[in-house]
C-alpha cells in the first residue's frame, strides 16, 4: 500500500458544517461519525459533535476533519500555522473553486498572475481555514 500525507483538520464546533461545504464545491463522498457513535466522550455536550469525518473527491483529494470534544477545548489554537493548497492546470475548475470557497471569507491575495508565471490567489474561508490556490500556466 502507499503512504499517503492528507489533510486533518481540527474545528470547535463546525467540521460537520464545514466538510459540507467542502462537499457542495469540491463534490465526492462524506463520510460523518459523532462522539455518541463511538462513546468517543463522556460528555453529553459532545455526543453530536463529529468525531471522524472524511470527505474523498473524485480527483483523489481526501479532506478528514473532527470536533474538538469538551475535555480539550482549553489546547484548541485554532486554525493558525498551514493551509489547504489547491493546484493543477485547469483554469475553469481551479478559479471556480477559488470563487465557492472564499465566499463568506476574507481574501488574503486575489487569483491573479504571480511573479512565476502562475495564477495564485490565497483566502481564509467562511470556516477560518486559510487556502492557496495555484494554476500552472499553460505551456
């Protein structure tokens, strides 16, 4: 089997809502379990909170993302330190995603040409997530 690096991330209270959305623009199969499935916490606070969630898009992207249970709410930072990077060739479908994303976000750099070439554009989701996007120029 090979290995493979996906990304994890971790919310308080919103990673059902946030691998929905994820889903509505990046399409593919979600995959939900709560605390209460697995007896994941004692707390009853937590029971519909997700524990594991897993979304895998036709393209092979595969987000997971979970709640923070209520016995380790005092460590969560945050979404600070990384960011989910989109990238590839096709203009039409990695602009669009730029565009679903960031809706109810904040834009950090617009999808624009950089110094090598490429369209980038950054942005923090509705979510608190940051994004890159990158789209290679065509030979």
């Amino acid at each position: 089997m090979a290995t493979n690096l996906n990304a994890y991330i971790n919310y308080l209270d919103t990673a059902r809502s946030a691998l929905e959305f994820y889903q509505s623009v990046l399409g593919g199969e979600l995959n939900i379990s709560t605390f209460a499935e697995f007896q994941g916490s004692d707390s009853p606070d937590d029971a519909n909170l997700v524990m594991h969630g897993q979304l895998d898009t036709a393209d092979g992207a595969i987000i997971m993302a979970a709640d923070t249970p209520s016995y380790m709410r005092e460590s969560a930072k945050g979404h600070e330190g990384f960011a989910m990077s989109l990238s590839g060739d096709d203009d039409a479908t990695l602009s669009g995603y730029y565009e679903a994303l960031s809706a109810g976000g904040t834009i950090v750099q617009p999808l624009v040409e950089a110094p090598w070439g490429d369209k980038f554009g950054m942005f923090t989701d509705k979510f608190g997530v940051g994004w890159m996007v990158n789209i290679v120029k065509a030979q």
